[in-house]
C-alpha cells in the first residue's frame, strides 16, 4: 500500500510539472520568432510557370459557417456531365501557389478542376489566419467533393482527388471513407507522420525538434486559453525557427509563392502532423491510386511506401523521381509528374466513357 502510495504521488508530481510547464510556455510574455520574408527568385521573362488555361471562375462553398474559396475550370464546349479533379495544395499553401499550372493541363485533357484554399489560408474565410489543422482540412476535402458532385456540368460517379505533401494524405484519407472516389494522385504524400517524422528528426537534430514542439505547445494551450495564436514561420532557411527550415522548401516557396503570401503558420501542427498516419486507413481504398514520389525524399520513407503498395495491390501505380521533397514542384521533374497525372486520368476518368 505503501508503494502504491508514493506511486501515485509520482505520477501526479509529474503531471503537474507537466502542467505547469505548458502554462509558462503558453503564457511567457513577449515570446517573438524572426520573421522570413520571400526572397524572390525571378524567372525568365516571358515565363509565368503555368500554362495558360482555357478557363476558370471563382466559386464558394460553406464548411461549417465559413466561405471556402476555389477555381472551377471546366473544359471548353462540354455538352454532357464531364469528370472533376478536386484538388488542394499541401501544408501551408494555397491555389496560387502553382495548382493553377497542373489544373490547366487537366482542363486541357477534357477534365473540369475544382481547386480550393483550405479554410484559414488564402482566399477562404475563417479565424485566426495561417491555422493549419488536419480535422478541420478533411472536412473542407469532404466538403468539396460534395460540392463538385452537385453541379450540372459534373458526373458525380467520377470525381477524382489530387493532393500533394500533406494534402496528398488527405486524399488517401477521403477515398478510404468514400467509396465513389473514381481514382486518387497523391503527389509526394504524407503517408505516416510517425515514420516521416523520425526521419525528419534524424536531419534536423534534437535541438531543431524541441524548439518546434516548444512554439507547438505555446500555440496549442493558448487556443486553448482563449488567447490569441502563437505564429512561427511556415517555411525557413536550415537551422532558423520554422516549421519546413529546409533548403529544397525554402527555394521551392520563393519560386512558387505570390507577392501577398504570408509566411507564417500556427504552431501547433507541429505537434499533430506526426499523430498523422493515413497509411493505417489505405486498405480500405478501392479506387486506383497514383503514387509519385521523389527518390531523395524522407517524407515517404521505403518501408511505408511498401506498406501502401501491398496494401492496395493492383490499384497502386507508383512512379519515381529524382531528387528531393519539393524539387516536383518546379522545373522538367514538375513537368514529368502533371504529365504522369494526366496520363493516370486520362485513363481512369475518360477512356471507357
């Protein structure tokens, strides 16, 4: 009895040590991290990295209260239901940041797009700004499927979802909870948090990791107080306070951002992407799937890639790449990739109609 007494008193030691040390986190006064203004990388004149598209209007749609913003771009001349891509860009960015360039190739091959901003980014709604969080995000994906699914000029038995880094496990993740998903491309996925989180420790050190989980921790408990959002740079130069502080990420933002992006997000995804793993749910998918990945790349790491593989069997087709992370989102390797995309749905959502 004895023991089990001075056990108890242990445990509740610690949890109030733990306790009070997320309340002096959440509440130390003054706490500021560097900001990380875009440094533009200039391209070639006369190159506006997208090719040009056929058209597009701006529509909405409501989640829970709040205006989600999107593009629709449908085919020209279309005089019966065409299939729709939904897509979304992946953690922290938005539809101007080059999605514009991958649903005009789409909108080329006789496919309509919908593209949106997740709610708290870009040109959609909601408070406070730069949130990235993963519920709230499935939500808006669900959220536009159906949307699509109710306009006249979509068939709703093929609709198909594109995502790419974090988005590209969303995907995953909608099409094992929906089965009328025609077929998924999942561009460079976030498969499991927990293993590409390991990974992503081993590079940038222990040090790198405890000070993310400490802006983390300040954001998520002051959400919680009421008070107002702790922001840290979403994307940074190696060794700075920020979220992706990696040279490839760095680049690839500065080519791809607009002039009125903002460089920061809530801190306390960085707490939740390694809770993060679409993998456990990606047996219940039916539909084909496209993987692409990049060779180079610790966000999917070999042994979840082949858990996905034998997990989906005959609906995978997996494609590689050179390079790293974000090195498909710009240059010959971005070209191969939406190429790639087309071809998958071109298949998929066209040949047999």
């Amino acid at each position: 009895m004895v023991f089990l007494k001075w056990v108890g008193i242990v445990i509740a030691s610690i949890v109030a040590l733990f306790i009070l040390e997320l309340l002096f986190v959440a509440l130390y006064p003054d706490v500021r991290v560097a900001p990380q203004p875009l440094e533009r990388i200039k391209r070639p004149q006369g190159d506006t990295g997208t090719k040009t598209t056929l058209s597009n209007k701006a529509v909405s749609f409501p989640v829970n209260g709040t205006s989600v913003s999107a593009w629709l771009f449908l085919p020209a001349g279309i005089s019966s239901r065409v299939p729709c891509i939904v897509m979304a860009h992946g953690m922290g960015g938005t539809m101007s940041m080059g999605l514009e360039g991958y649903a005009a190739r789409f909108q080329a091959a006789g496919l309509a797009v919908l593209a949106f901003d997740f709610r708290y980014l870009g040109a959609s709604g909601g408070e406070p700004r730069q949130l990235i969080w993963i519920p709230y995000q499935l939500e808006d994906y669900a959220a536009a499927v159906e949307y699509a699914r109710s306009l006249k000029e979509i068939d709703p038995e093929r609709i198909a979802l594109w995502g790419t880094s974090l988005s590209g496990g969303h995907v995953i993740s909608i099409a094992a909870d929906d089965n009328r998903i025609a077929c998924v491309s999942a561009q460079v996925p976030l498969l499991d948090g927990t293993e590409a989180a390991e990974e992503n420790f081993k590079q940038t050190g222990f040090w790198q990791g405890l000070r993310i989980v400490g802006h983390a921790q300040r954001d998520l408990v002051r959400s919680w107080l009421g008070l107002s959002p702790h922001k840290i740079p979403l994307f940074g130069k190696p060794g700075t306070v920020a979220l992706m502080a990696d040279e490839g990420a760095w680049e690839a933002f500065n080519e791809l951002a607009p002039d009125d992006y903002v460089n920061e997000a809530c801190a306390r995804i960085g707490i939740r992407m390694d809770k993060y793993r679409p993998i456990t749910s990606i047996d219940k998918v039916r539909c084909p799937v496209l993987i692409q990945v990049c060779d180079k790349d610790i966000t999917v790491p070999k042994s979840v890639l082949g858990k996905a593989s034998d997990s989906l069997g005959p609906l995978a087709e997996i494609i590689h790449y050179p390079g790293g992370h974000f090195d498909i989102y710009i240059g010959n390797t971005m070209e191969k990739a939406a190429n790639d995309q087309v071809n998958f749905f071109h298949t998929h959502l066209l040949s047999n109609h």
